[in-house]
C-alpha cells in the first residue's frame, strides 16, 4: 500500500474530517485535497508533513504502517484537533467575537466561518459571493418562517449527517414537509412534472410573491404616517432616545385608534 493511501485509510478509520485537518495544518480543504492526491509524503511542505506526523504520533513514514488505531488512538486524535481547533477559534475571534458563547457554540460558528471563507478562497467566480448572499437571506428568514428549519434537516439528513428518524422540531410538521419534500425532488429528478402546469404554478408563486411585497410596503407606509402624527400630537420634530418611548406610545394609541 502507498503511503498516501495509508494515510487516507488512517484518516478514515480515525474519523478525521477534510475541515478538521484543514483547520490543523493551517491550510485550504482544496490544499488537503491536492496533498492527499500526491505520489508521496515527500512531495508536501516539510512542515506540513511534520505536522501530519505530530498528529498521527509517528516519526517518519515507516511507523504508519505500526499504528494501531483503537479507542485510546482515536481519543489522542481528537484531542489534539480540539486544541488545535480550540487556538484557531481564538485567532478568528479577533476578527468576530465569540465571547460569551459556550464551547459547542464558538466550535460550530467557527466552522461556518471557515467553510464559507473557503468558498470564497476556492472559487474566485461571482457563483460563491451569490451562494453565500443567498445564505445570508435563507438565516435572515429563519426566525420568521418555520419550514426553512425543516429545509436544514432535510438537506443534513439526505447527505448522510443526521438519521433521517430523528425529529429536533415539530416532529408531525417536519414528518409530513419531508415527505412532501421528497416526493418533489423526485418528481424533480426524473422530470415528470409537466411544463406547462410548472408554468401554472410559478406564476400564481410570483403573484402571491407580488402580494406579500405590496402588503409590506402598506404597513411600512402605514407605520411611517402613524410615527409622523404621533410627533406632531407630542410636538417632536423626530425620535430620540428620552422621547423613543413616549412616541412608540402613541404610535401604538394612533394605531388603535383606527381599529
């Protein structure tokens, strides 16, 4: 067996992720990649391959082929990533603050950040920026629209990251939008939809797009009229931050007044 392919075979046995030996040698998952397509060890950066041995335990490449991976192996691993993991959450602190948070949190939250700044680092193409731009507004939405959070779990359970029994929302909601949700990627997949009944349906989803657009411009309009009448009932020429509660006050009081 070649070398690369012990470490490969070492790697998965062990349950080392791209992302986390990414993180430990200070490089891009594409750099990872390109390392384990290589002929041999000799061919990466001396102190990348020091590193790969510090965290394998070995001295050279003749003692991989002497590892025994059992639980104790694999918890020495772990362990060294998690320090390793542990001092690079703290540089990305720096740039974002994650003081505060608890362990499981700053490791998730610098995970995104890594992967989305290899997005961006791998693909110099506007395709990343839209892709991210488009996650922005997809978490943006998240709080108001409850069915996204089962679009996460159906996309974390169809590749493979969560079963697909387990339920952590609404178990008969998220049952049911799976459901439906599968028997659409496979009408999708196999093309049986009809184009003109995809026309149909497009259509009447732009046209309640369309609505919910102009409703929220109402109420932006409408609050904007009632803010403006309440400053002058109070004799405000704006909102400040002594008078901010007084306005909203009577902002809520012109409302009512309507209703």
């Amino acid at each position: 067996m070649k070398t690369i392919e012990k470490v490969n075979q070492i790697l998965k046995k062990t349950n080392i992720s791209k992302v986390n030996l990414a993180k430990y040698l200070g490089v891009s998952r594409q750099m990872v990649y390109n390392y384990l397509d290589c002929d041999s060890l000799d061919k990466w950066p001396k102190d990348k391959k020091n590193l790969l041995f510090n965290l394998l335990e070995v001295e050279d490449v003749n003692e991989l082929n002497n590892i025994e991976i059992d639980d104790n192996y694999i918890e020495k691993l772990e362990n060294k990533l998690y320090v390793s993991k542990k001092t690079n959450t703290k540089k990305d602190n720096y740039i974002i603050s994650l003081e505060g948070y608890k362990k499981e949190e700053q490791e998730v939250l610098s995970d995104i950040i890594f992967i989305l700044k290899e997005m961006l680092n791998e693909d110099k193409t506007k395709n990343s920026l839209t892709t991210i731009t488009y996650i922005y507004h997809f978490i943006q939405s998240l709080m108001n629209t409850k069915e996204l959070k089962y679009i996460l779990a159906y996309v974390a359970k169809s590749a493979g990251f969560v079963k697909p029994t387990v339920y952590d929302f609404e178990e008969e909601n998220q049952f049911i939008f799976e459901s439906i949700m599968f028997s659409a990627m496979t009408l999708y997949n196999t093309g049986g939809a009809s184009r003109s009944k995809l026309m149909e349906s497009h259509k009447r989803w732009e046209a309640k797009i369309e609505q919910k657009k102009e409703e929220k411009t109402s109420r932006t309009q409408e609050l904007n009229s009632a803010k403006i009448q309440a400053l002058k009932e109070l004799g405000y020429s704006e909102i400040t931050e002594k008078n901010a509660g007084e306005v909203f006050d009577k902002i809520a009081e012109i409302q009512a007044r309507k209703i």
